[in-house]
C-alpha cells in the first residue's frame, strides 16, 4: 500500500505540490489527471525518492521512502517506473536494456536474467527486436521495451507518467493493451494520463490535479461524468 | 649593458604582438581563400577530386606545423629558390590552416539542407546563384564559430614561425630575446601569455558580439 | 633542382635512430593524454562544484590553457619555472605542458559528453534500482564515451602534433631526432620528408584503427 500524506515540494520559490493525501491500495489503479504544469509527474518522483520532499511524508509498503535510514535502491525495486520520453538505454539492446538492472540490482545470473527478460520482452510483443537498439524501434515499441524493463524487475507498485502522450496516437491502443492486462493481473498502478477513456474504463479512482493540489477525486463514473467542481469540468471538457 | 626591463622592451614587445598579428592575419586571408576553394571542390565535384584533396587535407592535419616549415624551406632551397623565413611562413601558416578550412568550408556547404538547395534551383537559379545567394550566407552562419576558433588557433601557431629565426620578431621570439638579456624568464614569458590571452580574448569577444547581433548560434564542428 | 639528386641512402641507414624518435614522440603522446585525460576527468567534476574556488580553478585552466600558444606553455615550463628554482628536463617540460593543454581541451570535451546524455537517464537508471556508482558505469559513462571518443582521437593526434615543439627545447623527438640527424648529413629534405611520412603513418594508423573501434564496438 503506498501512503501520501500532506506532501509539499517546491522548486526554488515555485510551490510545486501543495499538500497531496492520497493512498493506493494493493491491487488497484489510480488514475492522475490534470493541466500540464500541476505537479503529477513531481509526484510520482517523489513516490520513488527520485526527488527529494519539503513537508510530510511517503509511505510505501509502511516503510518512509524519504527518512534517512531507508535503503532507497532497495525501496525502488518495489516500485516500478516508466517515463514520457520512455528514457529508454540507448546504448543497450533491448535484451540488455531489460537485463542490466536485474544482473545489477537482484543480482541474476547472466542466464536467469537474460531469459527473464526475454519472457518479459516476449509478453510486451517484441520478441523479434531482441537484439535491437532503441534507435531501431518505433516510439510504441520503445515505449514496450520501457513497460518490461520496469515489469522485469517484478515490482509491486507501477508509476507510468503519460507513458502514451509521445506516441502517435496508431500505436496509443498497443501500449494501453499492455495496462489492460496488468489491470487484469492485479498490479498496482499510478498511472498520469491524458486518455480519458481508458481511465474510465480501468482506474478504480481518478484524481484531478490543480496547481498541486488533488481538486477533486473520486470514481471514474463519479468524477469524469459527473464532476462536482468547476475547475473539472472545465478541465475535462477541454480534453474530451 | 641594461639587464632590467624597460619602458622599451615592453614597446618591443607589443611590436612582437604587432606582428603576431599581422602573420595572422594574412595568413588567415590567405589560407581562407585556398581553403574555401578546396572545400568547394569536394563539395560539388567528383569522387576522385574529392578523396585527393582529402589526402592533402589528411597530411596538413598530421604533420608538425613546424615540419611542415623546415620541411618547406629546405625544399625551397635544393629547388634553388631560398626564401626569407618570414614569407615562406607566412606561406606554410597559409596551406597550414588551408587544410582545417576546407573542412570547415565543407562541412558549413552541407549544413544547408538539401531541399533548401532545390527550391532555389526550382525558382530557376543558376547552380552559381544558388551558391553565392544561398548556400554561402546560410553555411556562413553555420561555421561562423568554428571557423574563429581556427583563427584564434592559427594565431597561437604563429609563435612557431618565430623560433626559426624570421624577423622581424614576433611576439613570443621577442620575448625570448628580452630573456636573453634581461634573464627574467617568467615574468616576461607571463607578459607575452598575458599579451596572447588579452588578443584571444578580444577576438572571441568581436565573434560572439557578431554572433548575438547576427543570431548565430555556436555549431562546433572540429 | 635540376642538378639536385635525391639521396635516400643516408635516411634509410639513419632509420633506427628516426624510429627511436617516433618512439619518444609516441611515449609523450600517450603519457601527456592519459595524464590530460585525468585531470580532465577531475576538473570536469569541478567546473560544477559548489565550491567557488575550485570552479574558478577549472575556468582559469580551461582558458589559459586554450588561449595561450603550447609553445609559450612549454617555455614557461622550461625556462619560467627556473625563476622559482624548478629545473625541468626538457622532457618534463614537454610532457607536463601538453598534458596541461590536453586537460583544458579534454575538460570541454568531456562537459559536451556529460551534457549529451539527457538527466532522464540517470533518473530511468535510478528508477530501476541502480545505485550512483552503477548509474555511472553502465549507463552514463558508455553514452559519453560514445559522444567523446573521435573528438579524444583527434585530441590524441593533436598532442602528437604538439610534442614536436619539444625540437625547440633540445628533446630528440621525431622532429627533435630528425633536425638533428639532418644537421650531421646536410640532406634537409630527404630527413624531413621521411619524418614526415612517419608522422602520417602514425596519425593515419590512429585514425584507422579508432575509426575501426567507433564503428565495430561503439555504433558510432
Ligand atoms: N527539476 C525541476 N526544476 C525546476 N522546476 C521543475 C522541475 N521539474 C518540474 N518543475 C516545474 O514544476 C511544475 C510541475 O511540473 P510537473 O510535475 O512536471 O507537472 P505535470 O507532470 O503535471 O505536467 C512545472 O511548473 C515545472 O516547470
Ligand atoms: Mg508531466
């Protein structure tokens, strides 16, 4: 279960976010949406410790993600992350672009790692680009290679930030498929996204963002067809 | 004998600087002028012409300037036409830095895009106004930059030329006569750094000046 | 020119002593760009210290060593240093001020590496559980060698270039060896044009095998 409790970040004299409450429980998927600018990628960030917090406090699986007595790397293998820009290695082949983490941080064997990943890799739909380099695929099958890098590691939580905003939109559906399934599988998700259908349709609860605070938040029926604030309404008529 | 730096040497000196500059300088125009012709060359020409004169461009680059020179010079005098030190530098320095502008030359042709270069020519230009109206002012911007980092290049290996013995001095050879009498190697040697950094300095200074006034944006190409 | 007859006999009994140059030449070489190239490592780090000092450190080197002549660098290694009571050899003093030159260029060289690969990267790295030192070694340091190698190789041939300028300093070098060698037979130009054959054998060499090494191992 991860626990946001009254976080607050700025960077110099921007007040980035504003006090979040928010808790995941396992097995369900939380949907962040919201005006470019308002502060989800920030949090998803600061979930994993890849920034740091000014005021309260982040609480994965109970244990503090930002006290200083927390082994950080070892917290990160609990939760998984995939990024806009996929950010994936491109020095590596997609193969080792899976692998490099699990040889490193779970300290696989080159055999255990090299067939975990290629399972994972298959599951995504990239069998045939095993030993291609990310400047050989397409942005959805970067963005694939991306979802397995993070599923190999078998975390327990997902944080995908507008992990489909990049693509172009005839290869949205091949990565939301993959969300879909994991959905299915149980996996526990923050996911940031634009694609309010797809958050309707999977998210237990979607939260709207607003100059980092969470407006409004509640079920997909409840907040996308029937918002109670106007800032919602105005938001998700303008991306509808 | 007067064994103490005066008011005069420090004229000297700036004479040294004089020079130093005017060395540069033609041999900047000079080895700008072959350079251009030979990076135009490989830019438009056949296969053949473009991978000899890559051959020359390959030996400017990995030989010794200073080899280069007495290498000049001692041919100059078994063909039987000895020559003053401070023309056939300014010769040597000229092919020298002929060979990095060629690259930059070329490279600066092929920054302009391919479909830049045919619109003009569809608009019914001549393969001759295409290159002055179009190609040279948008490479010009282009290799602006690197080109005056070659020149400030050319002007730290002009103090080669000078330790061969070609007069008049310049400046760090008149330095080093100033050492010889008043026996003060660093702070004279310091001097002639600071002389350099304060020309390089000023050089760079112009260029990124002309760069903001012109939008210029850096392209390092080296 | 017509009654000049070229005389390479005298070279090629010479040739050992012209390839004991090349040797020295290679030696300054490859020590004066290791030596650069670790100090660069450091300054680079330095340039974005918080500590005002050292970052003004790294600027001063940066711009001494790029705006002022290798030749004034070595002279003031050679002869400057004498006033505070250092003696170089002419070889220290050779070594020591291209390796101060190589370190203002590899400095800047190394900057544009790091700031090729994109800060996304480390947090991707991070993100999967890597820690700083792995971060670096598996994935930001592959992606600026990729970046710096051909620049470094023309860096390395520019130290080779500049070590020449030890023949001003007494050093036998290549060109050092070569001068000298001339000065006993009076054939100028037979001795300098073998040198300089050498000189490009050796550069061409370089080149080759980095361009071989770029292509086959680093996808460049
Ligand atoms: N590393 C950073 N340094 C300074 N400002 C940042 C940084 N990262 C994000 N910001 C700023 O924080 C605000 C929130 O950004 P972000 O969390 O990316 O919003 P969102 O993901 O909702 O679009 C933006 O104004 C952004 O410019
Ligand atoms: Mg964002």
């Amino acid at each position: 279960m991860i626990k946001i409790k009254d976080v607050h970040k700025s960077y110099g004299d921007l007040k980035v976010l504003d006090g979040i409450d928010l808790e995941v429980n396992n097995g369900e998927v939380v949907c962040l949406v919201g005006a470019s600018g308002s502060g989800k990628s920030t949090l998803l960030l600061c979930v994993n410790a890849l920034e740091g917090i000014d005021k309260g406090e982040v609480l994965v699986d109970e244990i503090s993600v930002h006290d200083k007595n927390t082994n950080q790397n070892e917290l990160r293998k609990k939760l998984g992350i995939v990024f806009q820009q996929f950010n994936t290695f491109p020095h590596l082949t997609a193969l080792n672009n899976v692998s490099l983490a699990l040889k490193l941080v779970l300290k696989m064997s080159k055999k255990e790692s090299n067939d975990l990943a290629e399972e994972h890799l298959i599951k995504v739909g990239l069998k045939e680009k095993l030993n291609h380099y990310p400047s050989e695929l397409s942005g959805g099958q970067q963005q694939r290679l991306a979802i397995a890098r993070a599923l190999a590691m078998s975390p327990s939580y997902l944080l995908l930030d507008e992990i489909t905003s990049a693509l172009d939109p005839e290869l949205v559906g091949e990565v939301l498929d993959t969300l879909r399934m994991l959905a299915d599988e149980g996996m526990t998700m923050i996911v940031v996204t634009h694609e309010i259908p797809f958050a309707r349709e999977v998210a237990n609860r979607v939260a709207f963002f607003h100059e980092g605070k969470i407006h409004e938040i509640g079920s997909p029926k409840d907040l996308i067809s029937n918002p109670k604030k106007i800032r919602t309404k105005e938001f998700l008529s303008k991306i509808l | 004998m007067n064994y103490s730096f005066t008011l005069n040497d420090l004229l000297f000196m700036s004479q040294g600087a004089l020079i130093t500059f005017v060395l540069t300088i033609s041999s900047g125009i000079i080895g700008t002028f072959i350079g251009f012709f030979i990076g135009w060359a490989r830019s438009s020409s056949s296969k053949i012409i473009f991978y000899l004169l890559g051959i020359y461009i390959d030996i400017i680059r990995s030989v010794p300037l200073i080899l280069q020179f007495v290498l000049f010079n001692s041919f100059m005098a078994i063909a039987g036409y000895p020559m003053d030190p401070f023309l056939s530098g300014i010769l040597t320095l000229s092919v020298y830095i002929s060979g990095y502008v060629a690259e930059v030359i070329l490279a600066g042709i092929n920054s302009v895009p391919k479909v830049t270069r045919n619109s003009s020519r569809g608009l019914g230009m001549t393969y001759l106004q295409d290159f002055i109206f179009i190609v040279i002012p948008i490479g010009f911007k282009n290799i602006f930059p690197s080109w005056t980092g070659l020149m400030l290049g050319l002007m730290k290996d002009t103090s080669l030329i000078a330790v061969m013995g070609a007069t008049p001095p310049e400046l760090l050879r008149s330095s080093q006569i100033i050492i010889n009498r008043v026996h003060e190697p660093i702070l004279i040697l310091l001097g002639a750094g600071v002389f350099y950094y304060v020309m390089c300095y000023l050089i760079t200074y112009l260029a990124e000046k002309y760069e903001e006034k012109n939008h210029i944006k850096s392209m390092e190409i080296r | 020119m017509l009654d000049y007859t070229f005389q390479w006999k005298v070279v090629w009994k010479r040739l050992p002593d012209l390839f004991e140059g090349a040797i020295l030449t290679l030696e300054l070489t490859i020590l004066s760009s290791i030596i650069g190239l670790l100090i660069a490592s450091i300054l680079v780090i330095w340039q974005k210290n918080d500590n005002i000092f050292l970052r003004n450190f790294t600027k001063t080197w940066i711009s001494i060593a790029r705006n002022t002549p290798a030749l004034l660098q070595i002279y003031i290694a050679y002869f400057g240093l004498g006033s505070f009571g250092i003696h170089l050899s002419s070889y220290v003093a050779v070594l020591g001020a291209i390796a101060f030159n190589n370190a203002g260029y590899m400095t800047e060289i190394l900057r544009g590496g790091f700031s090729s690969v994109s800060k996304n990267q480390n947090q991707a790295a991070k993100g999967l559980g890597l820690n700083n030192f792995q971060t670096y070694v598996y994935v930001i340091y592959p992606q600026v060698l990729k970046t710096v190698f051909l620049p470094m190789t023309n860096q390395f041939i520019w130290a080779m270039m500049g070590t020449s300028l030890g023949i001003i300093i007494g050093l036998q070098e290549l060109t050092g060896m070569t001068t000298f060698l001339q000065s006993q037979t009076f054939r100028p130009f037979e001795f300098y044009f073998i040198a300089a054959l050498i000189y490009i054998f050796i550069s061409k060499s370089i080149l080759l095998s980095s361009g071989f090494i770029a292509k086959k191992y680093l996808r460049i």
